[in-house]
C-alpha cells in the first residue's frame, strides 16, 4: 500500500522568509511517481512539480526547490524568500507505475500562511 | 489550450436524491480520474477512466459509479445521497505522452448534501 505523510498542518511565516514543506512516503513499488500540488482558497489543485523514482536530482526552479532522497523516503519542497501570494495549501501526492494504477495517494496537506 | 472544465462548480441537494457530475479534460487527453476532497478524509481517489473503460478504481461503495464519453468528456454517479457525501469533488485528466502521468485538475464541484 502506497502512503504519504506531511507532518506539518500548518506553517505561518513573515513574508520573505524561508520555509520548507516535509514530505515523507511509504511504496513498495520500485518505479514511483512523486508530486507537489498548491491548493489556493479558490480550490483547484495546481501542478508543481513531479519527480520519478529512478531521477533523484534535485531542482531549483526561481523561488522553488525540490529535495527528494530516496534513502530517507522523503520528498520535501522549499519556498525561497516566500510571499504573500504562496498562502495556500500544499499537498504532496504519490502514484505508481502502469503496474499498479496511476492514481495519486494524498498526503494531508500543510496549509501555509504567509503574513506581510 | 483550454483546461478541464467541471461543471457544475456548486450543487446543493437532499439526502436519499442523485447526482451527476461532469467533467471534460483538456483536449486530447484519455484519462480522467475523479477525486473526493472532504476536511475529515482529505483526497481520495475515486475512479479513472481510459477510452471509456475504468482502468482503476477506489475503495467507495457502489452508490459512486462513472462513465466515460468516446470524446473522453467524464460523468460520475452517486445515488441516494447521504450527508457524508459533501465535498468538493475533483476531476484530473491525463495525457498519454510524456510526463505520462501527469494530472491536471479542474476547479471542482462543491456538492452539498442537506
């Protein structure tokens, strides 16, 4: 059974600082497949990003960054210098191969507030 | 390119009536999966179709039930309503190139049961 755990309910930071979203999971699957959405108060879940099993590097894209080790099971996500705007909720997903079915397992989201 | 649509966005009904609700994913796309967001349960995955066959499906009773349309336009089902069932439900569809199996969400219908 696939599982994903995102300890964190709820973060509040001050705008422009730092902060970073933890992500852990559990597969038995050997090719997996790891994503990041945001939730804003609107509703609709946005892609971030998603990462394959077997490709653990790591990625910084403008604010974003991703840290994904497979030894430690752990797929977290790190705001740079974060705004007002990224207030929402973040949900970590995991899904597997053609095998097992694509459906995404949630995590149960870590709502972020960020404050001016 | 225009991105999955659901409608309707919000719907109240009365214990013990139906439902359907409809989803069209972006264009080219054959998968559509259908997702339950509650605050007590969080997301959960319904069903996922592929050329109008379900492909996968999750641990709901019979009461949820979904179809899938030749133009890949989705509906899902739920009979005799129960107060349990309010939630934002959630369409997602996915292309069959690469990234593969990347999911992208419509805005969601909000059902309230009463």
């Amino acid at each position: 059974a696939q599982k994903v755990t995102q300890a964190q309910t709820e973060i509040s930071v001050v705008e422009k600082e730092d902060v970073t979203l933890d992500c852990v999971y559990e597969t038995r699957d050997t090719t997996y497949y790891l994503f990041w959405y945001k939730q804003p108060p609107s509703g609709e879940l946005v892609f971030l990003i998603r990462r394959n099993s077997f490709d653990e590097q790591n990625e910084i894209s403008g604010r974003y960054s991703w840290n994904f080790q497979k030894s430690t099971s752990s797929f977290n996500f790190t705001i740079t210098a974060s705004q007002v705007v990224d207030s929402a909720v973040y949900f970590c997903a995991l899904s597997g191969n053609s095998n097992s079915g694509y459906a995404l397992n949630f995590g149960k989201g870590t709502s972020l507030l960020v404050t001016p | 390119k225009a991105g999955v649509t659901q409608t309707p966005r919000y719907l109240i009904k009365t214990r013990g009536q139906q439902v359907t609700l409809s989803c069209s994913p972006i264009s080219g796309h054959r998968s559509v999966s259908w997702y339950q967001q509650t605050p007590g349960q969080g997301l959960q995955f319904l069903f996922e179709y592929f050329s109008e066959t379900q492909r996968n499906k999750g641990n709901f009773p019979g009461r949820f039930s979904g179809r899938q349309f030749s133009n890949s336009r989705s509906e899902m089902n739920v009979s005799t309503l129960e107060l349990g069932d309010s939630a934002l439900y959630l369409c997602a569809s996915m292309g069959s190139g690469a990234p593969y199996n990347e999911q992208f969400f419509g805005p969601g219908t909000r059902l309230t049961v009463l």
